[in-house]
C-alpha cells in the first residue's frame, strides 16, 4: 500500500516509519533519535526543535519583527486568536508554568529517518484550522503563588487572525445547546443571530455561526431526540429564565473572562496547593514509624522452626550494659518490656536470662561503635547435620565462639537497628517517658515499641510444605518457600570443539574443579560476607583470570584436561548447593539436564570426571599461613600439596582434617573422591565474625585504592595476599595440566582484586559489574543471603557474569549480532567491555558459564523421607509485613478507663436503638399512643409477643438466624490473625 | 408461615416432614422444628393432633441437642488436639491458620 518511507542511505522502502527505525537500527547501527518535536518555519519550511530557535530564526532570517508583551488579560477575545494546550503544566519550586501555543499552529512528531519531505502535513481539501507550519506565537503563563503572569509572544506568521478558525467558547456553545434543546430550529436561532449584529466592531467568532456549528453542538451534547417543547418542569423553566436574563444583558455577546474570573481561578489553584499534604491520619499521629529496623526470618528445616516469633509490643527499656538489664528485670513494675540493648551484648546469657524472667515480649539490639573481639552466631560445628561425622570434634571446634542463637528458637521477636537517629529517637523518648520512677512506672503512660514480623509457617518443613500444599484447603496459602538460588559453574576452555554451528563435544576429558561458597548469612535481614565467602568468591575468579592467561587451549588438549570453576550456592543451609549439583551430576543432568550419554551438544560430567577438587574456602584472616585440608592421603592430593609448597613455604598441610566446606556433600556420598580445601584457618577460624554483620571489610583488612594501578596498591595489602594465594593456586594447577613448571612471567592482577573486592563489600558499581553490564544498583553491598528459590539474587547474576566474563574468549567486534550468534548449550555471547581500564571499549565474547538450580534434592524427589536427614530441608517462612513502630502507651489507669467508656457508650447506644424501636414500632402500630409509650418506659407486651412471635412462627428466620450466628462466630475466629 | 393460619391437619403433617428430613444429617431443622412447634405441642388447648405433634417435637428436641453435644464435643477435640494430630488434623481442615502450630 503505502511504502512511500525511504531509508536515507540505502533507499530501501517500508511501509511505516518504526520498521525502518527497526532497520537502521540494526542494519546502518545508528540509535534513532525518538519522537522529536519539529516546528516548521512557517516561511521557507525550515525546522526546529524549540520555539526559542524558531523565533530566532524568523527576526534574523525573515527579519519578522517579534515582540513579547507581558500582560494580564481583561477579555478573552483580546487574544483574537486562540491558544491551546498541547503539554501538561510544568511545576517546580512553588510556580507551575502552562505553555499554550497558536490553536493554528502545526507541531509534528515524526522520527528523524523519515524523509524531510514526508514530514510536512497536508492540507485538508476543506481547509482546517490546522496550518502545515507553526506559528511562533506562543503564551506561556505562569501560575505562582499569588498571582497569574502571562508572556505573549507577537504577531502571528504565516496566518491571518481570521474569526472563521476560533472556536467557539464553551459558554456560547451551552447556551446555543440550550436554544436547540428547548426546539427552537436552526433557521430561527441562525437569524436571531445574524439579527443581533449591530456594527461592525462587535462581530465575534458567534456572528459567523453557521448550520454546521449547529449540527456539531448537536451531536456534543447529544441533542438528538432529547427535544423538547417548553414545559414547566425545573430544567424547562430555568432554560426560559436564563434566556430572558441574557437577553437583557445582549444575548450572544461573547462572555469576558475578567480578572476577578482569573483572580478565583488563581485563589483556587492557591487553595489547593497550600492544602496539600494536609490531611494526615490519626494513626500516623500516634505511631511513630522506626525505619531501617531489620528483623529476622524464620527458617525451617524437617525438625525445627528457628528464629523469631511472631511480633509484640512492650515498653521500651533503653539498657547502655547488663547491669541495667538486670535492673530492670528484677524491677520492672510495667512489663512486657522491650530492652534496646547494644549489639555487643547479645549473647547467649543475655538471651537466656531474658527467656527466663518471663518479662520481656521482644528484644531490639542497635549498633554503636564498640569494638567486638567476636560476634558470630553460627553453630561451634556449622553445617552439622550434613558434615561428616569426626570432621568437628568437641575438644576442636571450628566456630568456637558460635552461640547457635542463629539456630536457635526464640520466643520473642529480636531486631537489629543501624541508623543513629532512629536509636537517639528512640533513647530520647525512652528519657522522656520512661527513665525514672520506676516502681510507679504503671501509672503514667511509657513509650513503647510494637515488632511486627508475623511469620506464617510454624513447626517444620514437611508441615509448612504439607500445608502449602493440600487441595481441601478453602484459603490456600503458601507458608514457606524453599532456601536455594542458582550455583554457577564455568570451564576455563569451551567442552565442545569444532566451528560456531557444528561443535562437539569433547568426551572423555577428566576435570579439575576450583570452587567456592556463594552464600552468608546473619542474624538479621542483612548480610556482609567479608571473610566468608568474599574472600574465597574473588581467589576464584582471580585463579580464572589468571589461568585463562597462562594456560593455552592446546594445553587442556593434550592433557585432556580442563579446568571446571564451581561456585556453590546455600551452603550455609547444610550445603544446598553442592547437594544438588553432586545429585544432578549422579544423575547425569550435570551440566544440563536430560542429555544422554552420546549427544551432539555437550559432555556429560560426572563426579569419577573430577580428578582434583580444590574448595577455596575463607582466606582473609590470616596472612602468615595457609593451610590445606584433606582427608585422604591420594597421590592427587599429596602431589598438589607439594606443588603448592614448592611455590610458597607459607602452605602447611593439615591431614584427615576438614572445615565445614562443599567437599563434605561430595566426601559423604563418595569417600574416596579427591578433594581439598585452602583456607587460613588449621584447627579453628581466624574469622571472629563468621555469618554475622561484622564479616566486613574491616574484618580482613580491606581498605579500597580507587582508580589504582599496580604500583599504587601496598604489598602488604589484601590485595596483594589474595593475588598471590591465586598465583600460587593457578601455577599449581598449570603444573598438574601441563606436567612443567610455568615459566613466563605473567602475574595475577592485583588491580582486579582491588576491584572484586570493592564490588562485593562496598559498591555494586565498580569497575568490573559495570564491564560486564549495564544495571545501576543502590550503593550497598548486594546480599550474599541465598534467599528463597523463586527469588534470583543479584549477587548471582552479577558474580555469574563476572566469571564468564574472566573465562571467556573474545570472539571479535562488539556487534548487535553478538547476541544473536547461533546459541547451543555450550556457549553464550555477550558484549562485555575489554577489561576494567577500558570500559567503554566492548568486544563480543563467548562465554562458556552457566548456572544450574542450587535447591536441595530434598524439594524435588517426590516423597522424599524428610526424616532421613539426606539432603537440606530449610525453607524460609513466608511473612506479611516486618516493620517497627513506637508509640505512647497509656497508663494502665487511661486504658480502663478507655474501655469503660467504651463499654458504656455500647450499653447507651443500646438503650438508645431500643427506645428508638419502640417508637418506632408504636408510631406504626397505633399512632395516637407514640408519646405514652415512650414516656411511660415500658414496654408494650405486644411488642415482645409480636417481635418474638414473627421470628418463631418462620422456620426461614428461625433458621437463617442460627446460620448467621454460627457464620459470625466461624468468621470472628478465622480473622484472629 | 403463621401457624395460627394453618389448620392443625397441615400443622401434623409440616411437624411430621420437618422431623423426617433432619434424619438426613439436617440437625438445624430438627432444632427450627421443635421451637416452631413448641407452642402447638405445648401450650394450644388439645387437639386431636397435638399429641403426635408433641411427639415429634420432643423427639426433634432430643435429636438436635445429641447432635449439639457431638458437635460441641467435636469441635472441643479438634481445637485442643489440631497442633498434636499434624498430618491428619491438617487434611481434615478445611481452613488452616496461619503462625501458629
């Protein structure tokens, strides 16, 4: 039909001007520039975005003599010409600016790859009040606070102010509507107009009314049919009646719109402004709303709830130290209590004396700067359910400060309160209310706090799941959601070979696998991770970078062996991860499900593939030695253990011993698989703060060198340690593949440690998220909790990509082809930028990372024992709402008294209906006797009679009667909660 | 319906059905039929009728509060026994709430 739209550079043609942005999009690989407004000179077509540009244009180019003239006008058809709206009003600071610009003016939207000429509008055949070109003539008035104030801009161009394209204003256009409605013909109403001309000075737009005006007020106002002759109903007569005044006041005269008119439009809008923002409820008056507050989850597994109960209230007890608890626990007079405690005290002792005193309905425990030797609320033995027997020993425990408060079943609500202000607001309130007298602190009213975090789920996991999940249940909630996230895998070289549409897979190859944990955890809602697993995260990717440096493909042939990187997910939750990737890797379905053995697209890999296994675990504590854990004497292991300690006197090898680590899911199923496991730890952590808030940078000593080079970052930083271990690890890898030493010179980068690093503990914004993609994030650490299954961590994702990223090879020119390049299982095509120094260069890369489901086995074998302890069962509660309010609880003296009213203003009220009903009934029984009734306060007996008669003698009321009770009563105990 | 409309005949046979449908498990009409007939059986001068009808309101008055005193005593096990029952309390509920056991 129409393919009338050509592309500029290769003459292509399309039918609408979107299919050819689409195509030079993608073809010509030029950004289309969307929707710009064009304005047409009304002289010689030139075009322009702004009405500054065009007014500029005219008076230099045409010489147009342009005024602007600020004004208030007194009479709507002083303007002679029209303006309309075209924009929605624009507001900032207190004013508020309307553009209106020439009712005949033509803006075009168009897209700047339609040709020049297929931009123009046509003329209508007819003509219409739309021009092809824009007049520059604009209004723009300001709405400010007291008053209106309107820029003209003079004259109009490229058309005359002819009265035949003005419309008609909405006054006259009614009260024509009012003659038509009343039946008056258009003949009559045209020639009562045409009559009412007087001279020439007065004509207005309503003098050149013709019938098609008439017939459109028609149709607007939907006339037709609706005529009606005079009658003297309300509307009839109020039509005649506001003729006959207009009549005196010269019929038809266009109506003025004054500066009162202008003043009260002003005043309203004036009005409105100031009254905003007014209207606040009562329950925001009283409630004082503790933002930042983070409570904690609760989590299940197939014996246990832990964590929290549900939310409470009580009066806030602001204790600097434990003496002051203890104060208040055995001298509370107004309990439940809520002590605001600092985070340094919560301590098992704490908890436990609090459970006891039976005082206390909630716990809310604030940072301050107190400095902690240890804080970590983990088991002594973490992970003991799925960790192999004889691997943590009461006399060597690898956690020894873990309080198991994180396991723990508390019976009140604990939340964890950052923001210093929220704490002084609350101190402050705790000062006013509540800090003195305290043996009479039930007679005044004391400040409170209520904890909200109702959990749904209660009991363990096969109930939660059972309950989920039975078909009978009227109201079918979820109450709790499987732990578990995505663990990412990659191989250093692709484990297919050949060209981009007829890869192979490379059968037969035997693996190498470097993995670390992807998961913390903490009391609260936050997580920081340093130690663990940050620091085992960036050793990984570091010995990916550096391996990917070192190691050619023709090397991984030869030896047919390949490197696979393995980041476990919910390892924290009795190793989620690895549970499932050992179960799916058992199975066959590693890397992806539901190949057989001989397909065409990738290797299957399974665990007798995996010729070495080294699990990085934490590494930031401790710089003077590391060590490395084993169980087993195998030659694999021994011969590694040599290569690392030929590369540095610093590795120590601890024997038939093993920390809480992926390895144990592996060693439990297969005893003799060949595993080790780096970490900075020999018999117990260096890490103080392990799964708590304080795992942070300054727990490992990282401190951030921006925009750094080599030289710039100390050598006896962090940085420089994680390098090095990753060095030392990737040059004994290199040695077991390739059987020689490396001999080059290349080292790991330091610079891409700093930045790894300040990614996971400080901004998700650094250089090396922002190489591999676009997303803004909020400047806080992304979460390194696994979070709950149908939930994708951003954590994940970006680490995901980080490690593609570092594993990949550079197939080229960044194109938008990239993403497009022929997808299979093996690979997948990114454009990413070159490295970290040169962002904005981008290459297409072909990736070989994937991710597979990190949820425990346990949630997808159907009828899975839950009691058989084999896989991880933690699910994580579902919740409504998690929040903290403070407010002023009443003395207990006001809160009777406040039900006392209560109850009596319902007895009145009562009393009130009866009486009112007894009226009622005797107005219509017998009238005459209303007033004896009333004032004689008895009542009738026939009331009684009649009443209960009606109800008895009707089985449908007697009946519905009893079901409504019964219904009240089911509902009343059903909204409980 | 007004009774006192009703010649005692119809009020015999409406007593008799109302006490026949409550033996299908209807134990509201056994209730909504000896109160409604409370009266007729009870407190009206004899009539010939009146000594079934007061047969059936009796027997409904016995039936309604038997199975008044099952369902106060069903209802009593149940709540008391719904947290400790588990798996079988939960397939027999037909609503079950939410943050507690």
């Amino acid at each position: 039909m129409g393919d009338n739209i050509t592309c500029n550079i290769c003459d292509k043609q399309y039918s609408n001007v979107s299919n050819l942005n689409k195509h030079v999009r993608l073809l010509h690989n030029i950004e289309p520039q969307v929707k710009k407004r064009c304005l047409v000179c009304p002289t010689c077509m030139g075009m322009f975005a702004t009405y500054v540009d065009l007014r500029d244009h005219l008076i230099t180019t045409h010489k147009v003599e342009m005024y602007k003239e600020e004004k208030c006008f007194n009479n709507y058809a002083e303007m002679k010409c029209a303006y309309v709206k075209t924009t929605g009003n624009k507001s900032w600071k207190n004013t508020e600016k309307v553009y209106y610009i020439c009712h005949r003016s033509h803006v075009q939207r168009s897209y700047r790859y339609a040709p020049q000429e297929e931009q123009h509008k046509m003329e209508k055949s007819q003509g219409s009040a739309k021009a092809s070109v824009t007049c520059p003539s604009t209004l723009d008035v300001t709405l400010g606070k007291q008053q209106l104030n309107a820029v003209l801009y003079f004259p109009h161009v490229g058309h005359t102010c002819s009265l035949a394209h003005i419309n008609l204003t909405k006054t006259e256009r009614k009260h024509i509507a009012g003659k038509i409605s009343e039946g008056v013909s258009f003949e009559k109403i045209l020639d009562e107009i045409r009559d009412s001309i007087t001279d020439k000075t007065s004509l207005g737009r309503i003098n050149l009314l013709d019938r098609q005006d008439l017939r459109n007020i028609t149709r607007d106002f939907s006339l037709k049919g609706n005529i009606q002759l005079h009658q003297n109903d309300v509307k009839g007569v109020f039509i005649i009646l506001s003729v006959k005044i207009l009549q005196k006041n010269n019929i038809f005269q266009i109506p003025i719109m004054n500066k009162t008119i202008k003043c009260t439009l002003s005043a309203c809008i004036i009005l409105q402004i100031l009254s905003r923002g007014h209207g606040e409820r009562t329950k925001d008056k009283m409630y004082e709303r503790i933002t930042g507050a983070r409570g904690c989850y609760r989590r299940l597994n197939a014996t246990h709830q832990i964590a929290d109960r549900d939310g409470s209230t009580g009066v806030i007890y602001y204790a600097e130290n434990i003496e002051q608890l203890d104060f208040i626990l055995h001298n509370g007079t107004a309990p439940p209590y809520i002590p605001v405690i600092p985070v340094k005290n919560l301590s098992i002792d704490v908890i436990k004396k609090l459970i006891d005193s039976g005082l206390v309905s909630g716990l809310m425990v604030h940072a301050n700067n107190d400095s902690l030797d240890y804080f970590t609320h983990d088991y002594q033995c973490p992970n003991p359910l799925s960790s192999i027997d004889g691997t943590c020993r009461k006399d060597s425990m690898w956690n020894p400060h873990g309080t198991a408060l994180l396991f723990a079943d508390i019976p009140f609500p604990i939340f964890y309160l950052e923001e210093e202000e929220e704490v002084w607001k609350i101190r402050d309130c705790f000062k006013k209310f509540n800090d003195f007298h305290y043996e009479a602190q039930s007679d005044r009213p004391l400040c409170s706090l209520e904890l909200k975090s109702f959990m749904y789920a209660t009991i363990d996991t096969p109930t939660c799941k059972r309950r989920s999940s039975i078909m009978t249940n009227l109201n079918p909630v979820k109450f709790c959601d499987p732990l578990g996230d995505s663990n990412i895998w990659a191989s250093l070289y692709p484990l297919v070979e050949g060209s981009r549409n007829e890869t192979v897979p490379l059968r037969n190859y035997k693996y190498i696998v470097v993995s670390a944990r992807m998961d913390t955890t903490s009391m609260f809602e936050k997580t920081v991770g340093g130690n663990s697993p940050v620091t085992g995260i960036v050793t990984l990717l570091t010995v990916a970078k550096y391996l990917k440096g070192i190691l050619k493909q023709e090397d991984i042939h030869e030896a047919k062996l390949n490197v696979l990187f393995i980041l476990f997910n919910g390892e924290t939750y009795d190793y989620i991860g690895s549970q499932r990737l050992l179960y799916d890797m058992l199975k066959g379905d590693f890397p992806v499900k539901g190949l057989d053995e001989t397909n065409s697209i990738l290797p299957i890999i399974r665990p007798d593939d995996i010729e070495l296994f080294i699990e990085l675990s934490q590494l930031g504590n401790n710089r003077d030695e590391l060590y490395m854990h084993y169980l087993q004497n195998r030659t694999e292991i021994l011969n590694f253990y040599s290569k690392l300690h030929n590369y540095s006197e610093k590795m120590r090898d601890v024997p038939h011993s093993l920390p809480p680590a992926s390895l144990h899911t592996f060693m439990k199923m297969l005893p003799s698989f060949p595993g080790l496991v780096i970490s900075d730890h020999e018999t117990s952590y260096t890490n103080h703060f392990y799964n708590s808030i304080f795992d942070d940078m300054h727990n490992i000593g990282f401190e951030y060198y921006p925009n750094a080079t080599e030289q710039d970052i100390r050598e006896d930083s962090l940085q420089y340690f994680i390098a090095n271990v990753s060095e030392i690890v990737g040059k004994s890898v290199y040695e077991t593949i390739t059987g020689k030493k490396y001999s080059g010179k290349q080292t790991a980068d330091v610079v891409l440690v700093n930045e790894l690093f300040q990614c996971y503990l400080e901004d998700p914004n650094c250089k090396v998220h922002k190489a591999t993609q676009k997303g803004k994030l909020p400047k806080v650490p992304v979460s390194l909790y696994v979070g709950v299954d149908h939930v994708a961590n951003y954590a994940t994702t970006l680490t995901s990509l980080t490690l593609g990223w570092l594993t990949a090879d550079d197939v080229g020119e960044s194109d938008i082809n990239c993403s497009n390049h022929p997808r299979n299982y093996a690979f997948k095509y990114y454009n990413m930028s070159k490295s970290i120094q040169e962002l904005n260069t981008t290459r297409c890369y072909k990736i070989t990372m994937n991710t597979t489901d990190a949820i425990s086995p346990a949630f997808i074998i159907p009828d899975y024992n839950w009691t058989s302890g084999q896989y991880s069962t933690w699910t994580e509660s579902t919740w409504a709402e998690m929040n903290v309010r403070m407010f002023l609880k009443p003395s207990s003296a006001h809160e009777k008294m406040t039900i006392a009213i209560g109850s009596l203003s319902v007895i009145f009220s009562f009393i009130f209906v009866y009486f009112w009903l007894l009226l009622f009934l005797s107005n219509v029984g017998a009238g005459t006797s209303k007033f004896v009734t009333l004032y004689s306060l008895v009542p009738p007996r026939e009331f009684y009679t009649r009443a209960i008669g009606n109800i008895m003698n009707d089985p449908a009321y007697l009946g519905s009667g009893i079901m409504c009770i019964i219904l009240m009563m089911v509902l009343s105990r059903n909204s409980d909660h | 319906m007004d009774l006192a409309k009703v010649p005692n005949e119809k009020k015999l046979t409406l007593c008799q059905w109302y006490f026949r449908i409550g033996f299908l498990f209807l134990p509201f009409v056994w209730a909504v039929n000896a109160i409604w007939f409370f009266n007729e059986a009870f407190r009206k001068p004899a009539y010939e009728e009146q000594k079934r009808i007061k047969k059936y309101v009796i027997f409904s008055a016995i039936g309604s509060s038997v199975w008044l005193i099952l369902i106060i005593s069903w209802v009593t096990t149940f709540q008391l026994n719904r947290a400790k029952w588990g798996a079988f309390a939960d397939y027999i509920s037909f609503i079950i709430p939410v943050g507690t056991p």
